[in-house]
C-alpha cells in the first residue's frame, strides 16, 4: 500500500487518485501491485520465463492459479459468514470450516512453491478442486436460501454469492484444464476470460456503489459510471463470442444437465473454426484499458478506507479484496492477448514475410516498441497501464 504519512491531506477523491499515480510514476513502487503495463508484463514474462509466446507449464501455472485463488476462496467464505445472520449457526460454522481449509491449503502450496515437484503439484491441484467443488457446494446452498426468502436476514447480496460462486467456478475449471490436459483456442480462452472479467468488474462497481455511504455521491457516481462501462464492454465481448467462436453458442443449446448427453454429429456443420480480427485486438486494449483504471480507482478506495477516509460499510480486507481481483485480471487479459493468432485482414503475401509460420504472434509481427496503437479513447502508451482520464472516472 501507498503510505506517505497520516498526515497527507487529499481534497477529493480525484486528488488521492493522482497522488497514487504520481508516487507510483516517481517510485515506481507497488511491487505486489503492478501499476504500470511494463510491470504487468514482467509479471506476465515470468511465468512465460522469458519465451514469446508459449503457454505457462503446468507446474508454474497450476502454482499461480492456486496461490491467488486460495486465497480468494478462503475470503469468499469469511465474507459469507460475516453476512450471515446470528442465528444461522450451522452454516457461520460450516463458513469458519471452508475459511480454515482453504488457508491450510494455500500454506501448503506457497510451501510447495519453494521447490515444485509435477507429483506433488498434481496432488495440490486434486486437493484444490475437491475443496473448491465443496464450497460451490455451500455457496449454491446459501443462494438459494437467500433467493427463496429462507434467510430474510444477513447483509449477502445474492449478486454477490453469484458473483463469488462464478469465480469458484472458473477456478475450478482452470484446475481441471490443467489436470486433464484439456486445450482451449486461443480466441475462444481470450472471450471466455473477457466475458468472466469484465462481468466481475460490473459486479464490483456495483458492489461498491451499494455499500457506500449515501453522502459520498463523488465515489457513488464514479462506481456507478464503471458499472455501465462495464456492463457494455461485457456485451460487446458477448457479440464476438458468437461472431468468432459460433460453436460455443451452439453448444450452449445442448441439455447441460445430462453428462450422457453426446454432441450431435450436425453440430459443428458449417461453421468456421475460431478466429481473430482486428477489432477483437483493439476491443482487447480498450478492455484492458478501462480494467486497469478501475483497478485505480479501487486503489485510491482502499487507501482511503484503510484511512478512515471514506464512508462507507467496505473493510479494508474487502477493498484489498477486489483490487487484488483487478490487478489480477488486467495480468490474466495481457498474457492472453499476447497469444491471439493474426487478425484474419492478414494476407497470404504478409504470411510469407512472417516465414510463413500460421501460429506467430504478434510479438514476431511488430518489433517491441512499434505496434501501432488502436485509434479512439486509449492513450497509445496507456495499453494495460494507468490510462488518461477519461470523463468523471478521475
């Protein structure tokens, strides 16, 4: 965290915000927070150590999704049981059981992080995905009690165990991946994480904007600016989603509840393959972009509510919580981004200069330093960054 003294005084929350940028310009500092596209990128280049492009190991990437989500799942079930209602005991209790299992087992996997075996990373990862299919489990259980008016009580929001529910999923799908062996394309891994993002990011701002006091109406119609900038980019992806990869819609129309249910041979008939184009290169960035400046924003809010600076009903772990989720996505979108094939505007002459290699990246494309910029509302050098401002965002 950004700390400068207690003494530091910050008119506005637009002021707190540059100050952050600022000192972050100047220090540089913020090592477990990247504030900056080269230092996300680093982040991005360990994992890849050092190669453009590859896909990360299995060790390094089973490590890093477990060390982050852990995390996070054993916060989702404090963050339960603190909304639960006194009387619910059997459930506060079963909460307090998840938080306790979740932090034993992120201890064992910074353990294992020290010196990785792909035995001892295969078994982290079972672990991981019983443990987390047991909280689906209970936050399923919770949702609907909330939603059936069974708990009329408690201060979770059932967007929020929806919200938290979404994310035990796709961590434990991430885990299975791994576990199985189960490729995903390029384009279709990239729109499936833009769609799972950009509608955490929605539910943040939301979050956020609910849980503020009344009279701080500066941060209310900031949040509230980021929910609809959110809720469009998320549509926007949703278009390309059937535009690139039509089959995912297609299968979505099978019965998801039978496992025995096969793939009808006609499926598939007539439709391409995912591919990329140009606009879902640019859309990327702006995605990217407006993440980066949400995680901003969050950061200017954590500061001040670690502070007392802010009235609101966010704690400080709360606040954390969901920059950390920001940091993380804006590192999630850059490394996949940097994967995406050629935009399909490419022709078979450009294909031979690029030594006739289909699978390059567009890191061979463009020399570092020369990839020409999207035109519109981004700043050319802002690309995962902190972003120019943009409206009453600052």
């Amino acid at each position: 965290m950004v700390n400068d003294g207690k003494n530091k005084s910050f008119k506005t929350a637009d002021d707190s915000h540059k100050h952050i940028k600022q000192h972050y310009e100047k220090t540089g500092a913020g090592k477990d927070y990247p504030p900056s596209s080269s230092t996300e990128n680093a982040v991005v280049d360990r994992f890849h150590h050092g190669k453009k492009p590859s896909t990360p190991g299995f060790i390094v990437e089973s490590l890093r999704l477990n060390l982050f989500w852990l995390r996070i799942m054993s916060e989702h079930a404090l963050f339960i049981r603190l909304g639960l209602p006194c009387e619910e005991v059997a459930l506060r209790l079963e909460a307090e059981q998840l938080q306790k299992e979740f932090a034993r087992l992120l201890d064992e996997a910074q353990q294992i992080a020290e010196n990785p075996t792909k035995n001892e990373v295969f078994r982290l990862n079972r672990e991981a995905i019983n443990l987390t299919t047991a909280i689906i489990d209970f936050k399923s259980r919770v949702l609907q009690l909330i939603i059936c008016c069974d708990i009329v009580t408690g201060f979770n929001l059932p967007l929020l165990i929806d919200h938290i529910r979404r994310e035990a999923i796709f961590f434990r799908a991430s885990l299975v991946r791994l576990q199985e062996g189960l490729t995903v394309g390029s384009v279709e891994e990239l729109i499936q994480s833009q769609l799972f993002w950009l509608r955490i990011m929605a539910d943040h701002s939301k979050f956020i904007l609910h849980l503020l006091d009344p009279s701080e109406r500066r941060f209310i119609g900031i949040a509230r600016e980021f929910s609809d900038l959110f809720d469009q980019l998320r549509l926007h992806a949703r278009d390309f989603e059937s535009m690139l990869v039509p089959q995912t819609f297609e299968n979505s129309l099978l019965d998801d509840t039978d496992p025995v249910v096969l793939r009808p041979g006609v499926f598939g008939e007539g439709l391409p393959e995912p591919f990329s184009i140009g606009s879902l290169d640019r859309f990327t960035e702006e995605a990217i972009a407006a993440t980066a400046e949400l995680r901003d924003f969050k950061q200017t809010a954590r500061e001040l509510i670690e502070r007392c600076r802010v009235l609101s009903i966010i704690s400080p772990l709360l606040a954390d919580h969901v920059f950390r989720e920001a940091v993380r996505a804006v590192e999630d979108l850059t490394m996949l981004e940097r994967l995406l094939p050629p935009p399909c505007e490419f022709k078979p002459d450009d294909q031979k200069k690029l030594h006739g290699d289909p699978c390059y990246t567009r890191e061979q494309e463009f020399p570092a330093g020369e990839k020409p910029s999207p035109k519109g509302f981004l700043n050319p050098s802002a690309k995962g960054a902190n972003p120019e401002p943009s409206g009453a965002h600052r």
